[in-house]
C-alpha cells in the first residue's frame, strides 16, 4: 500500500475528505518522527511500538561480495509488533 492509498482508506473509513485525511496522515508522520528524533518511545496500543536505538560502529558483510565493510554508528528505529495487530495478520 502506497501513501496515496492509504490516505484515500483513510478517508473513506473516517468519512473525511482526501485533504483532511492527508493532513492527519502528515500530522501523525511528523509527531512521531518527532518524538524517536528526542530518543522518546512512541507506543501505540494494539498496533505496536516504534523505539530509537543507536547501533554501534562495527564490521559488516556485503552480501553479494562477501567482503568485509565498515558501518559508521547510527541512530536508527526499531518497530515491536502489538498483539492486536499480531492477532489480525496471524
């Protein structure tokens, strides 16, 4: 699903139209990005947990090549699935 898509479902499953929903959709990327860019966990009951971890600098392997390169330490973000949403795929 890409974005458009999914602001149209929006849209249609809250009876907004397509320029509302992607102003709440906009809304809630920016707040939560805003939130993991100050290290804080954004929980989302039922749906999962999005959590800033920093990864150290280290050794990695080019999966084509099998060589050896080196990854500079960077902060990324790590998603933990909620049951609900494990119960509704499974």
């Amino acid at each position: 699903m890409t974005k458009a898509e999914l602001i149209e479902d929006i849209a249609k499953r809250a009876d907004l139209d397509r320029a509302l929903a992607r102003r709440a959709l906009e809304a809630t990327i920016e707040a939560v990005t805003a939130a993991l860019k100050t290290g804080q966990e954004v929980r989302l009951v039922g749906f999962g947990s999005f959590t800033p971890v920093s990864r150290p600098a280290g050794l990695a392997r080019n999966p084509r090549t099998g060589a050896q390169v080196r990854r500079k330490a960077c902060r990324t973000v790590r998603f933990r699935i909620g049951e609900g949403l494990k119960s509704a795929v499974n």
